[in-house]
C-alpha cells in the first residue's frame, strides 16, 4: 500500500513547493525586497522545513 502511493505523495509534494516558489517569488517582488533579503529567507524555509523532516523521521523510527 504505502510503495504505491509514495509517488503521488511526492508529485503532490513537489507541486505545492513550485507554487509556493512562485507565491513567494511574486509576494516579494511586490514588498520590493532585495535578492539579499529573499535569499534569507528562502534559506530560512529550507532549514525549517530539514528541520521538519528530521523531527518526524526521529518520532516514526
């Protein structure tokens, strides 16, 4: 069961960061936030987001 919706939960998973890319890309673009500022803060998001994913690889081992 689980081999056979791995795929999906990762196409799934890849659609919604691509949107947020654009969402974020067009949302800071509008507040008018340098290259300096969105780098942050696209850095920000991936150390949440590793952090995530570690936190709930720990509790499901």
């Amino acid at each position: 069961m689980m081999a056979s919706t791995t795929p999906v939960f990762v196409v799934s998973a890849l659609a919604c960061l691509v949107l947020s890319f654009y969402a974020f890309r067009s949302d800071a673009n509008a507040a008018r936030h340098g290259i300096r500022q969105k780098v942050q803060m696209a850095a920000i998001w991936a150390g949440l987001i590793a952090g995530l994913t570690l936190l709930i690889g720990l509790f499901q081992s």
